[in-house]
C-alpha cells in the first residue's frame, strides 16, 4: 500500500514535498527569495548539485514551483513558486516555530 492508497493527509502531503531537500528549497524559495540554481546551492545546508536538480525537477513536476528562462541570461532559470507553494507558507513557518523551540539546534 502506498502513501497516497492510505487516504491520509498528512501522509499524501509528505509524499509530494516531504523530504528534507525539498522543504529547504521550498523555505528558500518562500522566505529568502532565492531563484536562482547557485542561491539554492549556497544554502548553509549544502545541498549537492545532483540532489538539487532532482529536487527542483520533482517540485515542478508536482506543482510547487515553476521554471522560466531568466531573460538576463538565457542559461539560467528563473524559479518561482507556485500557489500551491505559496499555500504552504503558514505550515513551513509553524514547523519553524515548532523547530525553534523544540530542536537541540537552538
């Protein structure tokens, strides 16, 4: 039984977006602005360039974000998020809070 066979939110949710890699570019791409495949790639996280591609490609392809070619300069893309992206921002920023009080990173 897959994920999504279960009829669970939470559990269809994490299928789409639920790894780390893809929650870190969705908070760059919501909250820092980034747009660009170098700003992703400099995140304090340090996230391989493979890993990234991959990622950038499945949220594209699930909705999240999409891509345009950046008319500064025709080799680069330009990511955007989506509404659906979008209507993840008060999740990211609860999980944030969530995070900052209960990680041993703070």
């Amino acid at each position: 039984m897959s994920n999504l066979d279960c009829n669970c939110p939470i559990a269809g949710a994490l299928a789409i977006f639920g790894d780390r890699w893809s929650l870190i570019i969705l908070r760059d791409l919501l909250f820092h602005n980034k747009k660009h495949f170098h700003e992703f790639s400099e995140s304090p996280e340090k996230i391989s360039s493979n890993i990234l591609t991959d990622r950038l490609r499945s949220l594209e392809a699930d909705g999240l974000l999409q891509s345009n070619i950046d008319e500064k300069n025709n080799r680069r893309k330009i990511y955007q998020p989506t509404q659906k992206a979008q209507d993840l921002a008060p999740s990211l920023q609860a999980l944030a809070v969530w995070g900052e009080k209960h990680s041993s990173l703070s």
